[in-house]
C-alpha cells in the first residue's frame, strides 16, 4: 500500500516531510554513520522518539548540536522499544568482519537486560545470510539470561545509496523486513509503511539478509559485465557506452524485471549460447581475456534442464 507524502521543500534535504498520523515509538539508532542518520532522521521526521547510540564522541557531540537524543552507550530503555543496528561490517578479505556488529549487539543485549518491556533488535547493516539468527539472537540471548526483558530478533536491510543517503531514506524504493516473529514483523512494517515504497516481508531473517547481498552482487555484476563490454568495444575502437546505451535499452535482460529470474535452468535457444561462444571466440582470438563471459558459460554449463530463450 502507497502513502502519500508531502515534503516541505523549504529545508534543504527534504528531510521535514508530513506524514499521515502514527503511533509514535521509542526507536534506538546504533551507529550513527551514513546509514544510522539517515534512518534515524527519517523516523523523526514521522514523528518517533529517536536516540542515536555511537561509540564515536565526536559524533555523538555533533548529534547533540542538532538538537537531537544521543549517547556514546546505549541507555536501558524505558519502556518497549525498537533498536535499528546500523555499525559497520567491513570486508575482513574472506567474508564480513563482525568485530564491530558483535560488540554493539552485546552492548545492546547489556542495556536492554537491565530494564523491562519488549524489544525488537533489528539489524540494518549488511550481513550475511543466518548472521542474524545465529550471532545476533545467540548474543542477546547469553545477555538476556536472567532479564525480565523480551527480546525479538529481525533483520531489515537499508538499500539506500550513499550519494542520495538522507532522500532514499524517507523514499525508499523497497523495505525489506525478516523475521521469525509476527510482533516484530508488524511492528516494522508499521513503522516503515508510511514512507512508501514496495515493501516485501519474509518470515526468516536469513532469507532478507539474502535478499540485500544479492541486490550489491547483481548491481555489481552488471557494471563487471559492460566493464567486459568496453574492452571489446576497444578492439574496434568503438565506444562501450554507445553500445551499452542501446543494449539496456534492447535486451529482455534489462526491460523485464521477471526475465531470467527462475532459477534451476540453463539458457538455451537458438541465439544465446551460440553468440555466447562467438563472443569469447572472437575477444580471444584478438587477445582479450572475457572472464565473466567465460564464468557465464561455466554457470550455464553445470545446469542440464534447458529453458530456451530466444
Ligand atoms: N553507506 C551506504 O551507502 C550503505 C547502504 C546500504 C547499507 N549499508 C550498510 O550499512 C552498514 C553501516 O554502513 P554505514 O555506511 O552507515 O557506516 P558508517 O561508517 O558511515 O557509520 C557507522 C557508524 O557506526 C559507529 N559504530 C561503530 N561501532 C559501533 C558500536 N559498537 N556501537 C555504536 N556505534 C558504532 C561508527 O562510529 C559510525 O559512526 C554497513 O553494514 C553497510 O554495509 C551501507
């Protein structure tokens, strides 16, 4: 369901939209970077009681400035509440390093122990897949031990860009949220419903977790791929963006969001594996190395059952 929005356009990042009326809630933002902010302004903005927790001083102060709730620990909340888990989870070279994300969980399971009510702990930052399940929920749990605080676990990805970080957040394109519990997926999705947007709820953490990782790797294979264009494109001293331009513009792959999309098959038909081997024969041929095109012939190879395409 779609909400309208009106935004006040006199502040300069849209960020003091009218929102239909809500229930406002107790939302605690940890980490405060480019995500945390711009989560935590656009739930102000519809009207919620926002305390940022981040372990850097400096941020915290400036925070502080605007006017805002923040701290450098998270306070045991007052009542229930929902905690957004927004730190980083950097490339430790073979997967996510989760030193970070692991001490601000267990801070979390710390505080919460030491109040009452029922929380959410969501986690925002990019993890993967059982992250929240297992790590998360095992932490808060050693936390939780003797607590007379509920606790819930869910996951719910941020999918904004960096550069557009503070519009994408009160516009988003598609909330995703995860959970095993029912409490926690209505109450997310009531607190995320009036920004607008597709909003697409699991009943696993693991499989919204998947969902963001797949959405960089897609992203990030389709610049590989017209990388790999360009290149070719030199070989004939043509320009890979006029060729690009056309294809995103000509091929399925790109104008209908459902092509291709079922898994379990190999491409076949006339056309593609055909002009796939010609493509790779004719780079090599010139000395050019296609490795993704090779990868695609690879992947395409180790699945038997054939769907034709043209
Ligand atoms: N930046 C983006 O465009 C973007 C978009 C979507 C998702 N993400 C994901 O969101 C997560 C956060 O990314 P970001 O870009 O906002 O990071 P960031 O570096 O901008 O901000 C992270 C903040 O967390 C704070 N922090 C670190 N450890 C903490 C702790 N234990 N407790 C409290 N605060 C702590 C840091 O001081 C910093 O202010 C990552 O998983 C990232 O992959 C980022």
């Amino acid at each position: 369901m779609r909400m309208s929005i009106t935004f006040n356009t006199t502040t300069p990042e849209f960020l003091n939209p009218t929102y239909p009326s809500i229930t406002p809630r107790r939302i605690v933002i940890v980490g405060a970077g480019v995500v945390g902010t711009a989560t935590g302004n656009a739930m102000l903005g519809l009207g919620h009681e926002v305390h940022f927790v981040d372990t850097n001083p400096a941020t915290v102060c400036r925070l502080l400035n605007e006017g805002k709730q923040a701290s450098v620990k998270m306070l045991p909340p007052e009542g229930d509440s929902i905690v957004l888990v927004c730190v980083p989870t950097p490339s430790n070279g073979t997967g996510f390093d989760l030193t970070l994300l692991t001490a601000a969980v267990s801070s979390i399971g710390h505080s919460i122990a030491r109040g009452s009510g029922s929380h959410i702990v969501a986690i925002r930052s990019t993890v993967a897949p059982g992250t929240t399940d297992r790590l998360v929920a095992g932490l808060l749990r050693s936390e939780l031990d003797r607590s007379t605080a509920q606790v819930v676990v869910a996951s719910t990805p941020e999918f904004l860009r960096e550069a557009s970080a503070a519009l994408d957040a009160v516009c988003p394109t598609v909330t995703v949220i995860g959970s095993r519990s029912a409490y926690a997926r209505e109450e997310l999705q009531a607190l995320f419903l009036p920004l607008g947007g597709d909003m697409r709820i699991f009943d696993t953490t693991t499989a919204s977790e998947l969902v963001k990782i797949v959405h960089n790797c897609f992203n990030a294979t389709k610049i590989s791929f017209f990388n790999e264009v360009h290149k070719i494109a030199d070989l004939f001293g043509i320009d890979g963006d006029t060729i690009g331009e056309v294809v995103v513009r000509s091929a399925e792959a790109s104008t209908n969001p459902d092509y291709g999309i079922r898994g379990g098959f190999a491409f076949g038909g006339h056309c593609l594996p055909k002009d796939l081997d010609g493509m790779i024969g004719f780079a090599t041929a010139a000395g050019l190395a296609t490795p993704l095109l090779e990868a695609v012939r690879t992947v395409n190879q180790s699945f038997t059952t054939v769907e034709v395409h043209a």
